[in-house]
C-alpha cells in the first residue's frame, strides 16, 4: 500500500493509504479532500490540478500541463494514479468551489427588496399568508379516581374547543411525550398545531382538520425551512412560521460538485456502485445539515422547532437529494421518476427536525425544468400579469419561461458550463479571486477588471466573461466569429496561429500564470450564449409572438446577479430591449420556495400554475437549430 499525503492549503493535512493505480480523484473524494473536477474527472476541464511535492506518481499527462507545469510538478488529479508513497500539495483555488463560493448576498438591501416585493404581490393577487400553524396555551382539568378520560382525548377536546374545531388528532410522536408532558407542567401545556383546509394541492374540503404538532413545555417561535438546492449553491431561511418573518439566511456550496459541474455527469456518478447513496449523502449530511444548523444557530433556535421544510430545486436534483435513480433523466425519452410528491418527513432522507415535520417539493413540469423554476415562476407573478413576460434564470444550466396570465410555456438549454468556468481555459466559479467585472479600451487594448474578494485574480467566473467578450467585441479586437482581428500586446498566437487575449500576466496572477481567453473559449462562450437566445426565440416564434412583443424580462439566478444586461444584450445573448424592460429579482427560487412555506394559497397556486405550464423539449422542437445556428454569432440582433 502507498502513503498518499494531501497537503491543503490553508488546511490540514489529509493522508489515505492507496494500492498501485488508483486514481488521485477518486482518492481524494473518499478521503473528503474537495478538488474541483467540472468534468468529474474525465480530463477535458483541466481544473484538478494538484502539485506533486514529493514522491512518485503515475498516470498519464494532460494537454492542460505545460512542459513547464510538469517540471514543477503540476499534475491533473483526474489522469494521474498511485506510483508509491507521495505527496501533493492542494492549492486553494481547487478547493474554493467549496469553501468560498460567492453566494447571493441574502441580507443585502435589494434582496429584502424582492421578500418585501413578494409579500406586496402575494396580498395583491389575493393569497392569503399563513400555513395553518398555530400556537397557545391550555390549562386541563387533571383526572381523578372519578373522571379517568384518557390524556390523549382530554387534551384534544380543550385545544379543539379552543380552536373552534370539531376534531384534532394526535400524531404518535407526541402521543409518546404527552403523558410525562402534562403532569410536568401540572396541566398547563403549550402546543402548536396544523390546521389544514383542504389538501393544498386540489383544492378545499367542507370542513378543516386538524392536529398537533407538538407539545411545547417552553414555548419559542415554530420555525419553517425555505430552501433552494442549485446545481452549484444551496441558499435557505429559517422562517417564523406565525409572522412569516425571517429569522435567518445562509448559503453554501452544494458539495455534490465534487462530482461533477453539471447534472449529466452527476447523474452517472450516480450510477457507479454506491452512487446513489454517495450523491445523496453529499446534499444532505455534507451540504443542508450543516446549513441548517447554522441558521439555528444564528436564530437561536434547535431543530427540534422546525415544523415545516419547502424545496426549490431542478429535477435532476430533487432525485438526487430523495436518493432516487436520476438515470432515466438523461436517456431517451426523458422520463424522470416525478413530477410532484405528496409532503413527507424528511427524516426519511436523514434530515431530523421536529417529529412531526413535512418536507414540501416544488412540483417539477419536466425532465430539464423543475420546481426551481415553478418557484420562479410563482415569485416573478408571471402568472397573475396579462403583459407578456419572459422569466431567464441563469445559474448551471439555463432555463426560460415565457407568456402571462393566459399561458405560459417553459424550456431548458444547455448553456451552465461555460458560465460556471467549464469549457473555459481560465474559468473558474464566482469565488475569491475570480474577475467579475471587467472593461476592455478600445484605444490601449488594456482591461480593468474587479476581482471578487479583491487581490490578485486567479481566472474568469461568469459575470466577467460576459463582460470581457462584450469589451473584445465593441473594441474590435474580435470579429463576430469570435476570431480576433487584431494584434498587439496583449494578444498572443499560438503554433497553429490560435489566438488569445492577455487579461493578467503571470506576474500580476495569483495562479502564476497568465490569465487569459483564447478563440476555442470563445467558441465554448458563443455556443453557451447562443443557447440562451434561441431557446427565448423558440419559446417565441411559434406562438407567433416577437421579441417586440415582450413586456418586461425577469432575470433570476445566481449568475444574473452579477451580469451586466447591456453588454449581454450587446453580443445578443438577451433580446434587444430596453434596458428599463429588464430587472434582475434575485433568487427566484428561494423567493417561490419562502412563499409556498408562509402561504398555503401560494403553495396551492404553485401547484396549479406548474399544471398548466407547457413544457417545451428544445431537442425535438421544429426549427430549434435553424435558431441556434442563427445565434451563434457575436452580433446584436437588428430591432
């Protein structure tokens, strides 16, 4: 066996024993050493880098390793194995994906905003906040060798008389600490308690039901989850489920990347022995626990007081955090395994909160589009608005919903990876170090960039590849081909005549190398944009509609916060509309997923509006590449 040493920088060290051949990736995950491997591992990113500081290695040599790499020992964990006992070195921009990912601001000024901007609409369009929740106090007449009436039904019928009900029932878990309860507190208990009419999803009953919660010897608020799970971040709030107030807010990164950038590639990490587990385990244990116990804790509450849990999430990833095989997603045709689920407690995923908690979904409407989305669409009112609205939210993958109160149609395009850094020599995830804004002179041809976390910059997240392809464009430098036009400093060829563009050198680097953008990541970035547009005009142009026709356009994600509109309208990845028809409102997700907890009418609408939304399968759409194709040019789109 060989002693493999993961030294991480700005960490621990990490060592696991390893035999002959096994692959440095697939080590490192099991020793829980974060690599980013936006591939998961199949060598076309060249992220993985790792730096050999002593020993010996194997495996076989990237095209992302220069001559000059290999000689100081830079090596892709993904294509290199066990050779004997070794070391290596585990530079921080490889495991930042993880542990400094930029995450929404969720207490900044603009996203009160847009919770304050959601409550306006929900009471506007007429649903009624609060979920059935309640709280109080009863005082019991104890029993007697004369009145020997069972606790659980002495209880029941104060509280039901109390409440104004006919009947309530008494869940097992509280049924188990109720006798002990009572006699504790001489009698005088406080409770919480679900009142339900209907069964939120199709519609009301004649008359309500209604049960306890819990037995509460000491009081305190009675707290719900809103969370989003995204394919690259998880953002959640803990809500006083009485008031609808925010007790607190948290984000993390979603520690199934690992895996894998993208679904597909999560999704056969799945199918691997051990997989689903392995993938499930990664949201749940490594990803939503500790975010939930940190919300606790900043709130000063326990688990124990979390009665009610909603999820906005993608389809690919409501089947990842259920443990459910995602397989049948990404094969032909397409079918996942739900569509909407009756709430569950989400102990059965192991995640403990109160006994008696439920865990809420929201409903997905197909293969690509799902309750992230449906969230999104419920948060953006896209459904109580006769103006025709087009909803883009941009985060890993991209995903467009377009019409008003009459309609509404939805689609997916595979456009995530080059905005998260994949296919994309210098790209990384919005952490620190990743330029995030950036301008380019048309006279100098020098850029000016801001860098996240300031400092040095270590390579190009999303919202800045935007910008810096609108910059090359405008400043001439690249044709609308992407192939650039100009030489100077800062542009540089290659031995087969390639050309890139300089944005940092090695010198002023924190990578200790130059930083720059070349024309296949130009090709990569014009594929990815040109999916964004087509799948808005192929939403569009059968229905007959036109980009003039459009009244305002959401954008939503964690990527759109970030993104300058003009210069993504300049290089015609958004329509070309006024600037004052675009508003960027946050995320979504989270904002659909906070709504469905505090109101029981939004959570109904929310299941109505995904039933009648049309889900659009761009792959077998008419005309769909003729779009595209017409897309995948720099260029804006003539008015």
């Amino acid at each position: 066996m060989n002693e493999i040493v993961f030294k991480i920088e700005s960490g621990e060290d990490v060592t696991i024993f390893a035999a002959d051949g096994e692959n440095l990736l697939t080590l490192a995950r099991k020793a829980n050493v974060a690599i980013d491997a936006p591939c998961s591992g199949n060598g076309s990113c060249g992220k993985c880098r790792i730096k050999l500081l002593g020993g010996s290695v194997g495996g076989e040599r990237s095209r992302f390793i220069t001559d000059e790499d290999a000689a100081e020992g830079w090596r892709l964990a993904c294509l290199s194995a066990a050779d004997g006992d070794a070391v290596f070195l585990v530079p921080d921009i490889a495991s930042a994906y993880l542990s400094r990912m930029k995450i929404a601001d969720l207490s900044s000024t603009s996203e009160t905003a847009v919770f304050n901007s959601l409550l306006k609409n929900l009471d506007e369009a007429g649903l009624k906040r609060g979920c059935g929740i309640v709280t109080g106090s009863v005082t019991l007449t104890p029993p007697s060798i004369d009145e020997t009436m069972p606790d659980n039904e002495r209880l029941c019928r104060v509280i039901a008389e109390k409440l104004g009900l006919k009947y309530l029932s008494l869940p097992y878990p509280v049924l188990k600490t109720m006798p002990e309860l009572l006699r504790d507190r001489d009698f005088s208990i406080n409770y919480a308690a679900q009142i339900y009419v209907g069964d939120g999803l199709s519609g009301g009953g004649p008359s309500p039901k209604a049960e306890i919660l819990s037995l509460l010897p000491d009081g305190g608020p009675v707290c719900g989850l809103a969370i989003d799970i995204g394919t690259t971040t998880v953002s959640g709030l803990l809500v006083d489920l009485e008031t609808g107030g925010i007790l607190a807010k948290a984000g993390a990164g979603n520690a199934q990347i690992r895996y894998g950038a993208d679904i597909i590639n999560r999704i056969i990490e799945q199918q691997k022995p051990g997989g689903i587990e392995k993938l499930r385990k990664a949201i749940t244990d490594e990803t939503l626990l500790p975010l939930i116990e940190g919300l606790c804790r900043s709130a000063g509450v326990t688990r124990s007081q979390i009665y009610r849990m909603t999820i906005a999430s993608n389809t690919t990833m409501n089947h990842l955090l259920l443990g459910v095989n995602a397989n049948f997603l990404r094969t032909e045709p397409y079918v996942p395994a739900f569509f909407e689920l009756e709430p569950f407690n989400p102990a059965l995923i192991g995640i403990e909160l109160a006994p008696t908690a439920l865990m809420s979904l929201a409903p997905n409407i197909g293969s690509y589009v799902g309750g992230d989305i449906t969230a999104g669409t419920l948060a953006g009112m896209l459904w109580n608005s006769s103006e025709m609205s087009v909803l883009i939210d941009l985060g890993t993958n991209g995903e467009i919903v377009f019409g008003s109160s009459d309609f509404l149609m939805a689609c997916a395009c595979s456009a995530g990876p080059a905005f998260e850094g994949g296919d994309i020599s210098c790209g990384i995830r919005a952490v620190d170090g990743a330029i995030e804004a950036c301008t380019i002179s048309a006279d100098t041809m020098e850029p000016q960039y801001t860098v996240i976390g300031g400092g040095k910059p270590v390579g190009l997240c999303g919202s800045g590849l935007i910008d810096v392809v609108a910059g090359l464009f405008s400043a001439g430098i690249i044709n609308g081909k992407g192939k650039f036009i100009k030489e100077g400093d800062r542009i540089s060829r290659d031995e087969y005549g390639t050309g890139s563009y300089i944005l940092t050198y090695a010198r002023d680097s924190a990578a200790g190398r130059d930083i720059s953008i070349n024309e296949v990541d130009l090709d990569n970035f014009i594929r990815a944009k040109g999916a964004i547009f087509s799948a808005v005009m192929s939403l569009l142009t059968p229905l007959g509609f036109t980009i003039e026709d459009i009244g305002r356009v959401l954008v939503a994600g964690g990527i759109g916060s970030g993104i300058n509109i003009k210069n993504a309208i300049s290089i015609g990845m958004l329509p070309d509309l006024p600037e004052e028809k675009y508003s960027y409102i946050g995320n979504s997700s989270l904002t659909g997923a906070y709504a469905m907890l505090i109101s029981s009418d939004a959570q109904k609408r929310l299941h109505e509006t995904a039933k009648n939304m049309t889900y659009i399968e761009l792959s077998t759409q008419p005309g769909y590449m003729d779009e595209f194709i017409a897309a995948c040019f720099i260029y804006r789109r003539p008015q």
